[in-house]
C-alpha cells in the first residue's frame, strides 16, 4: 500500500529511439520539491530490490519528490533481449527517462542508483550535457571490472558443480566476449557489448559534477565507510565534488535469497534529500 495520500504509482511504457522501456511513475504528494530517476541493479539483484525500491519510492513522493522507476533494455518488462543491452544503450535510456520525469514536473532530475545502477548514474552524471540535480548512490559498484568478474565466476561455479572444470577461468570467458561470445550465467545471457561497457565503467575516474548523498549498507552503526569506498570519495572531493556520506545498518538486501528491508537506509535517504532540500531553498 501508497503512503497516506498518495495515489498507486501510474505504469507505462516510454518510447525511445532504441524500443520501449517499462516505467512506474509515483507522482509526489503536494508541491513538486525535486524530481529522481530509479536505476535498478544487475541481473537478480534487480529482483531482489523490487520491494526497497517500492518503498522508497513512495516514501520520496510522500515527501514531494517525483519518482521514475525505469525497467532499462532487456530488463523486468522493457522490450529487448538482456543479451543484446549495452552499456551505451543504458544510458541512452537513462537520457530519454531523465527527459521525460524534467517535462513532466518542470525540475532537474536527479538520478538514484542502487549497485550497478549506481555507476550508471555516475557515467551518465559525468558525460551529460546538463549534469543531473543531484545523484544518491545507494551502495555503488565503483570499479566495473570487478563486478564483471563477480558475474564471470558464477558461471565457472554453475560449471563445477556440474562436474565439469574452471576452463581457464575468467580470463578464458573474458576472451570468449572479446570473441563475439555471448554467455549464459546464471540464467541470463551476457552479450559482448554489455560486457565491455561494465569492463570499462570506473568511478574514480568520473568525478560528477553535482552534489552526491552516497548511502552505504553497513553490518553494525559503529562500522565505518569500507576503505574502498572512502577512497573514491576522497579522489571525488580532491576533484571538487560535494559528497555527503550516509551509513544504515542493516542487511544487503540486493543479495538476500529471501525478501528483507533495510529501514535505515530508506530513513537516511529521506532524510539526505529533505537536508539538501532545505539548503536550496535557504540558499
């Protein structure tokens, strides 16, 4: 169930120059205060954050914040095949959704990324002509190789477990991509295209050029941001951009095998957007 007054999120399918990509629209309650697109994670991990995505979607509106949530190519009910996205085709949804939530409420939209998705959003804040109002990163891949080669090595586990050997491992799959080989992992088809665009997405080299709430899940509250992470917002500040970091304690829900939610994080981004929001309007 919506927020109190507020009305069940409107389902649609925007037309863009590549096919058409599902969307959810929750339009805020009263005045517009500011305006997000939803980039969802990788493969099941998408799945698997269906419900937080939800919730915080509506908690958004019920704050005045226009929502997009967007299905990118070959994903949820989008048209396509997964196996033949792209990272470049990604982000030419990203660009078309963007445009469609700053028509509809006459804001800059920001991006809100969860995992994958939250590189997306840096990749897209960094090459766009306007950079988007704000990007809130809810615990962002910042290296896409290694990610990839996460992905990778839930295929040489399938093969072991079926008995069979690591084929030369990741570098023999990454070679096979290179090839023109499409691969079958864990029930989704990895095409080269896409492949090559996660190889190459690294955030320590893409700087955005606008204020980042980065929202990191962490096991306990005294658990400090991994050292990983603290050093892309560090490089991300000596380059002059505005990073205000946020630790929830709670599960990781994008991996869960069962549905949890994480409230804190959906409590530190509310109140991360309510924050900024009183400083633009004091500003």
């Amino acid at each position: 169930m919506g927020a109190p007054g507020h009305a069940p999120a409107d389902a649609f399918f925007l037309d863009t120059a590549d096919g058409p990509r599902f969307c959810l629209y929750h339009a805020p309650v009263g005045e517009c205060r500011g305006a997000l697109v939803y980039l969802h994670p990788f493969a099941e991990e998408m799945n698997r954050s269906r419900r937080m995505a939800a919730l915080q979607a509506r908690a958004f509106a019920a704050q005045g914040i226009a929502v997009l949530l967007l299905d990118l190519h070959g994903c949820g009910d989008s048209a396509g095949d997964f196996g033949d996205a792209s990272w470049d085709g990604w982000l030419r949804d990203i660009a078309a959704a963007r445009g469609w939530l700053e028509t509809k409420t006459g804001c800059t939209a920001g991006l809100w990324g969860l995992r994958l998705g939250a590189l997306l959003a840096v990749c897209h804040a960094q090459r766009a002509p306007r950079p988007p109002a704000r990007l809130l990163l809810w615990q962002p891949v910042t290296i896409g190789s290694g990610y990839l080669n996460g992905f990778l090595r839930l295929k040489l586990a399938g093969e072991l477990l079926a008995g069979g050997s690591d084929s030369g491992g990741t570098d023999a799959l990454r070679e096979a991509l290179k090839a023109g080989e499409s691969l079958e992992i864990a029930g989704y088809t990895l095409g080269p295209a896409l492949a090559d665009g996660i190889d190459g997405a690294d955030a320590r080299a893409l700087a955005p050029r606008c204020t980042i709430d980065w929202c990191e899940v962490v096991a306990a509250p005294e658990r400090p941001l991994p050292p990983a992470a603290a050093r892309v917002v560090e490089t991300w500040r000596l380059q002059g951009s505005r990073v205000n970091v946020h630790l929830a304690a709670g599960p990781q829900f994008w991996a869960a095998p069962e549905t949890v939610d994480c409230p804190n994080l959906i409590a530190a981004s509310n109140a991360a957007l309510t924050h900024n929001a009183a400083k633009a309007a004091d500003a």
